[in-house]
C-alpha cells in the first residue's frame, strides 16, 4: 500500500497564533512522518514575508522548518505570505 499524502494550505502560522502553530506541529510530528507521508504544501503555510533583507527568522518558523525536514516528500508551492522561503 502507497503511502498517505497530506495537503495543507492557507494555514497562516504567525507567532500571534501559537495554537494553530502546536496544531500543526503535532499533525506532522504524529501523522506525517510515523506514516512516511508525502505533504504538500500549498502556499501560504506562514503569514509572514521571507526573503526581505534584514529580517531575521522567527522562532516558530525556523521549528516549523526543522520539524519538515524529517518529512520524507514536500512539495512547497508557494503563496504570496511565504516567498522566497
């Protein structure tokens, strides 16, 4: 049997939200990665804008980035809150 895909979208993780940041974070450390999952990511995963010069990385993207790491597939497509991450 195939392993499971996952598709998030719009989720929005800010540091204003640290609930639907723990959310998430449960949802790949349980689900995702014991299960080998693929996980797409379909824009806007942060509401915050990467890439800007200067701007250093939050703490809740920077463990929400480290967390995918151990996901075996991610396709990232991104939205217009994430660029250039």
């Amino acid at each position: 049997m195939a392993a499971p895909v996952y598709l998030v979208s719009d989720v929005h993780l800010c540091a204003a939200r640290p609930a639907r940041t723990s959310t998430f974070l449960a949802f790949v450390r349980e689900r995702v990665v014991p299960e080998s999952a693929g996980l797409v990511v379909a824009g806007d995963l942060f509401d915050w804008l990467y890439g800007v010069p200067g701007m250093r990385t939050p703490p809740h993207v920077a463990e929400v980035l480290s967390v995918l790491e151990d996901v075996t597939r991610v396709l990232w497509m991104e939205g217009n809150h994430d660029l250039f991450l």
